[in-house]
C-alpha cells in the first residue's frame, strides 16, 4: 500500500469573475488586513501576483489601480496626493465582512425583526378589530370608521359613534442597543497570531448586519487600550493594535454612559478580548500590572460587571484564548453580571456574535 500522496491544489478560476473582481476581492481582505493603508495593500498585492499569476496573461496590477481610481474605491485627490480608499471601499469591506462571516442572509416576507405579539409599538400591522376602551386614539383607522358610520347611520344623519370605530394593531418589534468592545491591547497582535483582523471582520459584519437587516437597533463601537474611545463604523478597517495595556474599566464604563443615553429596553455589552484587565486610569496617571490577576484591577472590574446587572444590562464575553489562568477571571466576572462567557477561536467567533445577537435580540432583557 503505497498511501496518500499529496499534491498541489490549484483551483480553477470562476469564469464569471473577471480579474478585476478577482483581484478585488483579494485587495479588499489586505486593507483590512493593513489596517486601510493603500499603498501597503497594494504593495502585498504585486509580490502575490508576481508568484501566483493572479491577474493574467493580459490584466496586471497597473490596470488594477486604474480600474480602482474609475470604479470609485481609491482617489488620490487629497492635500497630500496620497492613495486613499473612498466611502464606496469601506461598505464594500463591511458587506464582504458580513458575507463571509454570517453567510448570504435571504430577506424573508415578514423579515426577523417581529415577535408573534401585538401590543404597543411603532408599526402598524395590517389586522383591524372594533374600539375597546383603553385603545390609544392614534391607533384608530379614521377612514374605515367613517366608513363604518356611512354604512351604520346613513349619508343623510351622519353620526360617528363608538361601534363605528376600529383600530389598526401595532405590532410589537423589539429593539436592542448593543455596544461592541474590542480590545486593541498589544497581545491582540503577540505570538504570532493576528487577532484583530478577525475582530474588526466581526465588527464590520455586525455593523452591516445591523444597519441593513435591523435598522432601528443600534450599535456603538468601542476600542479599549490603556483609555477607551467610541469609533464610528466607517473607521474600522483603519484599527490598528497600539502597545496599550488593557484597560476593561474604562471600556465599561464608556459602554454603560453610551447605553444610558439609549431608550431601547434591551440592552447589551459585547466584549471582544484576549486577556486579563492590567490596567487603571487614576486621575492623569495609569496602573498598570501585566502579572497575573492584580485584586485593585479586579475589584473594580467586577464592581462594574456588578452594576450593569442591576441596570439589566448583561455582559457578553468572547475570550479569544484558552489559557486556564484567563478562565478564573472570565468564570468570576460572568458569574457577577449574570451574563455569558464563549471561549471561542478566531473562525468560530463571528457566528457566536451573531447567535448571541438574535437571541438576546429576541426577549426584553
């Protein structure tokens, strides 16, 4: 028995894909690789080309970045004539995000979006019944009422009575506002492994999956390092890891202003890390301890993950790492927010975001 034998795989290109298409496809996963830097991109780009003949006999890269500037994904129409990437390239990042993470979501008749429940919300369904009292007069429909009394009364002594009137159901659609942390401490990019391409991917794909399929829920976004700060959406393929410590307090407690400004019921906080909390801001000053579980750190992390259960908003963890020792703190915290806790891996971790999502999504939390 002579076994396996292995060979090359090289596979055969889609003939309904142009090399244009082809080479986008791989420009736009280097961007976000690269952290939005063109020239960088484009740069990878060329040597992959050069080895495996990417674009062809008769298309190179030069027709590529010709056909870029044309098409509207790269200009170079600033102050200082650098390349840059345009709006059209970043939506075309996150829709590939959301494509590649979740899969095509198919729109459905009625969409996701309702619960089987009428009751008090902003739209209006398409069932009618008779007026009862304690119905909110702008669920009244004016128009099959006074028909009603046309119908009941006559055209000649028109009254307008209470059995003449019906209402349109509401129906009840939850909303939810969900903050998205990711932790840009420097372990994100240690050992070896980039875990923060995977997390902007993830971040990308949410945002898209939100604003297309769910736009009255929102979503704010926010990157935690020594300080933390909210981002807005169009500026995640440009995230890039700092050496920063990781401050999961102040990351906390920026979610938890954000949440409080929102009126949605549902409520929750996301948190995309790779470690321990090892640090604390104290007036102008950090304090930072990268040995172990430092208690000062601790305690007031847990105090925070303790306070966000008493305002029902629950705490989401996806610990992108197996270390034991992380275990201990991941187990403590959650116990304290009465959240979850995913020990996930880099591929595995956009479909437990979006699971977690819709179900969360799903009850008044």
């Amino acid at each position: 028995m002579i076994g396996n034998r292995f060979t090359e795989f090289i596979p055969d290109k889609d003939p309904e894909k142009s090399s244009f298409d082809i080479l986008l496809n791989i420009f736009l996963q280097l961007l976000v690789i690269t952290s939005g830097d063109v020239s960088e991109a484009l740069s990878w780009l060329t040597n992959l080309d050069r080895q495996y003949n990417i674009s062809g006999d008769d298309y190179g890269i030069g027709n590529f970045i010709d056909d870029l500037k044309e098409k509207g994904y790269i200009t170079d129409e600033n102050e200082k004539g650098e390349i840059k990437i345009t709006a059209k390239s970043e939506q075309q990042i996150r829709k590939r995000s959301l494509e590649e993470i979740f899969g095509k979501l198919k729109k459905t008749g009625k969409g996701s979006h309702e619960t089987p429940f009428p009751g008090q919300g902003e739209e209006y369904g398409t069932d009618l019944r008779n007026f009862e009292f304690g119905d909110s007069p702008d669920q009244i429909d004016y128009t099959e009422s006074v028909k009603n009394a046309q119908i009941n009364q006559g055209y000649q002594d028109f009254m307008l009575t209470e059995n003449d009137l019906e209402v349109r159901e509401k129906e009840y659609k939850t909303q939810t506002s969900t903050v998205l942390m990711i932790d840009i401490s420097h372990s994100m990019i240690l050992y070896g492994e980039d875990r923060i391409t995977p997390a902007k991917k993830v971040a990308m794909a949410l945002a898209e999956l939100i604003t297309k399929k769910y736009p009255k829920d929102t979503l704010d976004i926010i990157v935690f390092g020594n300080d933390a700060w909210q981002i807005a959406i169009k500026d995640l393929p440009y995230l890039s890891v700092g050496p920063y410590h990781t401050n999961t307090v102040a990351g906390l407690e920026l979610a938890m202003d954000l949440l409080r400004r929102r009126k949605n019921k549902n409520k929750q906080i996301f948190m995309i890390t790779d470690g321990k909390p090892t640090c604390l801001k104290e007036g102008i000053k950090y304090y930072k301890n990268s040995f172990g579980l430092d208690p000062k750190i601790l305690n007031k992390t847990l105090n925070l993950a303790a306070q966000c259960r008493r305002i029902d908003i629950p705490i989401t963890t996806f610990m992108i790492a197996s270390d034991p020792y992380l275990k201990q703190f991941v187990r403590e915290f959650t116990k304290v927010n009465n959240g979850n806790a995913y020990y996930s891996s880099l591929k595995g971790l956009g479909h437990l975001i979006f699971e977690d999502y819709k179900k969360n999504r799903r009850k008044n939390l």
